[in-house]
C-alpha cells in the first residue's frame, strides 16, 4: 500500500501493482499505462547505472512537462541519485553554472516535446536514447564527481535538489528529503481528496516545488490520471477541462487571469463539466480575481503558501468553512507555523504581523554545499526562518503581509533581484541598477531602473539582447527606466523603497 512507500522512486512500484493497465500519464503525444510508465523508468535507471550513475551522485535534468521529463526524474530517483530538476527554458550559462554548483555526475535533457531541451542537448554533445515508451531523451557525458555519503535510512536521504537563484544571485540548492516529498505529496492529495477516478492538469512546471511535489508526486502517489501540458495557454488548457474529463486545475494567478481573458474573448464561460477542484499558488492571489474564477465555475477558488525549503506544503485553504476573503489558509496537519519578532525571534499574539517561521517533516535538509546560508536560515530546534511576514488570526487562518526579502515573483517563478542586476550592471555604459517588482492583474512585473555612466547613451535593444542570452525569459525585465542618478543611501544601497513609491504613485 502507498503508506509503505519510503522513497519518491517507489511510486514505480506502485504503478506497476496497483495501476497495471490503466492509463496514468500523457502529454498530449502520448498516453502510458501504469506498467509502461514503470518499465520505461526502469529501463532508463537500468541504463544511468551501465554509464556509471552512482547512489549519492548528482543528476541534472533539464525539462519541460513532458512524459519523458517525468521518466527522467523517476529513474534518476531510482538509482538513488540526488534529481536537479531544471527548467529547460533556462539559458546554457544558467545550466551550466549549476551544473557546476552542484557537481554533476550526468545531465539528461527530456528532448522530447521540448525544443528548448533538444536545444541544450545539441550544446552540451548529448547523444540520443529512445526510452521504451515515453519518446525521446538525451543522456549528457559522465564527469568526474564524487557521491554524497549514502544514509542509513533512506527517507533521510536526499531526493532532490532545486536550485534557485539565492539572494545573491549565484546558485542556491534546496536539499529535500525523500520523507520531505513524500509527505507533501501525501498532504496535498489529502487536501484535494485525490482519488483513481481523477484527471489532474499540469501546467505548473515540474521543475519548480509546487509542480513537483504537490502535483506530480502527489497525483501519481495517489494513482490519480495526470495530463502533463509543456507550456500554458489559456486555449489549450481550455480545451482540456472542457472535452478531457479534467477534474483538478491547480495554477498560479496568471494562469487564471488568462482563462478569464480567453472566456472574454469567445463571449462564453470557459466549460469545464468534470472540475471539482481548482487552487492557486506560487504567487499573490488578488481576491476580485478569486471572485471572479468562483463565479465563473461555481467552485472556491483555494489558497495556500509555501516555499521551496518547505517543500513547498506550509498553509492551505479548505472546504469547510470556504475562504472568502484573501487568506492562504490553515496550517498543514503536522507542521507548526509560528509568527516571530524579526529580531527575536519569539512568538507573537494572534493579529501581530512578524516573520513566519515554520516547522516539520517538510523542511529542507539545508542548502547544498552553503552551511552558513543553511544555519542562517535554520534554528538548531529546525525552525525554518521564511523571510516572509504574516500574521495569523484567531481561528488559525494566516495572511501573508509582505516579503522581508526583495523576492519577485513572476508567473509562480522566483525572481531575485541581485541575479537580474548582475547582469544589467555587465552591460557597457550601465554603472548601477535596482530592480524591483510590481504588482498587475495576477502577477508581478520585473522593473529595472538604470543609470547610465555619465554621458553614455543605453541602446536598449542591444541591453535586452544582452539580457536575453544571460536570463531565462521569467526573469527578463518588462520595463526599463533610465535615471541620471538613483536614490542611494549614505551606505551606498539604491533605495528601492522610493522606486516602488515611485511607480506606485506615478506609473511609468
């Protein structure tokens, strides 16, 4: 049964036992039973070990949604590998550099339905490797790299490692647990009542947490049909919930922002007959959207909050009672969440806003290869310091009141400041930049202020040019603004806080 399961690979098993025939998973290219999924990661775990893969070794896999992307992670679990899921729309430098980071053994590029993967593989010399079912993946040459140390209890060992950009802009690698995946894959198929006779879309990317654990771990642990889409639009996912039997949608505010638009355009609600369950995550939820989804389908619209270090599951709306208003919810059963005095740390009364600091089997290992980030960020009694401030009320429902950290976050992605402005300050011309996000309709944009070294002229089509070979696309600022001088500090630091007055009181 699925509470014996003790590592993420495991689920192979149960796919084989309790799916068997049954179709589990599809792309849109192809649809594979329970057994055809369990034979092709075997396989492909069969063939990582004939190239040297090793227990403790560390494998990049650079990917979209696809069947094979998903084949890939399972079977690099399955030798007992530490998975590096990368977005396969991230540039070759930023693959590279965590390549590097975290001393990979092998890079696999699920190439199949994602040109941007097939991309890499071509860079990096990759050669082919047809999978049994699921298409085509690429398997990178193995380089010298010395494993991790096995642990003695294979849920203490770590499964994943997901990278991103830390707040100063060079690679940042969240270590989780095979128990810390698996609780939150069993957690948030509790929380959507997740049974065989569901279909679940997934648009959200499975090389982010909230993809990853929650939806594609969590719908597979609980034998639930998966639709894996490679990139969202609102006409194909439309498409979906209303002629495939899509019974859970779970998105980030844009997502749903556009579904709205898409309703607008074709002057009809978007149809969606079999959906029962529909959340939103990854980023603020505006509420006069959350209103608007709601009465489009007649179903509440959830909430929750979480971040990569907590893998992600922290808080979550529920049925009863309904959450009406913008709350990210209740406190996932077994995880503690305390409201701290930043400078403190001690707890604070219900309605005061302080840090949140959260505790329990889904906090992160730490960050790889960083023990001072890693101590900084955990107490030696494991609470985990978010960085984020909120309050929580009364009856246990938290808010989330802002961020502590400069964290952008665009379309569920994380944006960090410092990574952005590195690259604008490289750029000829260029002697400071502040970037800084802003709040539209279900997202935030990325704003770069910039100035000039005195006399030099920024052509900005040769500085987005510049950005693009250096940034994924999420990253990229929407909007630039040139000043003579930016606000400084007497320390030096750009005073960012007017620059968001600024766009706030005078958009520009």
């Amino acid at each position: 049964m699925p509470s014996e399961i003790k590592r993420i690979d495991e689920i192979v098993d149960l796919m084989r036992r309790w799916v068997g025939d049954r179709p589990i998973i599809g792309d849109g290219a192809c649809v594979l039973t329970g057994r055809e999924l369990a034979d092709s990661v075997d396989e492909l775990a069969e063939t990582l070990r004939r190239r040297g893969v090793r227990p403790g070794d560390r494998v990049i896999v650079a990917l979209e949604n696809t069947v094979g992307g998903g084949i890939c992670l399972l079977a690099a679990a399955r030798v007992g590998a530490w998975v590096c899921p990368l977005n396969a729309r991230l540039t070759d430098r930023e693959i590279e550099a965590i390549q590097a980071h975290a001393g990979a053994r092998l890079s696999l590029y699920a190439s199949g339905q994602s040109a941007a993967a097939e991309a890499h593989a071509r860079t990096a010399g990759a050669s082919p490797h047809e999978l049994t079912h699921g298409g085509l993946v690429h398997i990178g040459a193995v380089a010298e790299a010395t494993p991790e140390p096995v642990e003695a209890d294979s849920r203490a060992a770590v499964a994943a490692v997901l990278y991103t950009s830390g707040t100063t802009g060079k690679p940042k690698g969240v270590m989780l647990t095979h128990a810390n995946l698996l609780f939150v894959a069993r957690t948030s198929g509790r929380q959507r009542k997740l049974t065989p006779a569901d279909h679940v879309y997934l648009v959200l990317p499975i090389s982010h947490v909230f993809g990853l654990a929650s939806m594609f771990f969590g719908t597979l642990y609980h034998q639930a049909r998966l639709l894996l889409a490679p990139r969202y639009e609102a006409a194909r996912a439309a498409s979906a919930l209303a002629e495939q039997g899509i019974s859970i949608f779970q998105g980030v505010p844009t997502m749903f922002q556009r579904l709205l638009e898409h309703a607008e355009v074709t002057g009809r609600p978007v149809a969606a007959p079999n959906l029962r369950f529909i959340s939103s995550g990854g980023a603020p939820l505006d509420l006069a959207l959350k209103r608007r989804i709601e009465e489009m389908w007649g179903l509440p619209l959830h909430n929750g909050y979480g971040l990569t270090e907590t893998s992600p599951t922290v808080t979550t709306t529920f049925l009863d009672p309904r959450a009406e208003d913008d709350t990210v919810g209740r406190v996932a059963a077994d995880v503690e969440v305390r409201i701290a005095d930043p400078e403190t740390g001690a707890a604070l009364p219900a309605g005061m806003v302080g840090e949140i600091w959260v505790r329990g089997p889904n906090i992160m290992k730490g960050y790889y290869h960083a023990p001072a980030e890693t101590a900084a960020a955990l107490t030696p009694d494991g609470w985990f310091r978010s960085g984020d401030l909120g309050r929580l009320s009364e009856n246990g429902n938290l808010y989330i009141a802002g961020r502590i950290k400069e964290l952008i976050i665009r379309s569920g992605f994380n944006v960090y400041p410092p990574e952005v402005e590195a690259v604008l300050n490289d750029f000829p011309g260029i002697v400071f930049s502040a970037v800084v996000g802003v709040g539209v309709p279900g997202n935030e944009e990325v704003v770069a202020f910039l100035q000039p070294i005195p006399g030099a002229e920024i052509q900005l089509p040769a500085l987005e040019a510049h950005v693009a070979e250096r940034l994924a696309p999420y990253k990229r600022p929407a909007r630039y603004h040139i000043r003579d001088a930016l606000p400084m500090t007497t320390s030096g630091k750009v005073r960012k806080t007017e620059l968001k007055r600024e766009l706030a009181e005078r958009p520009l």
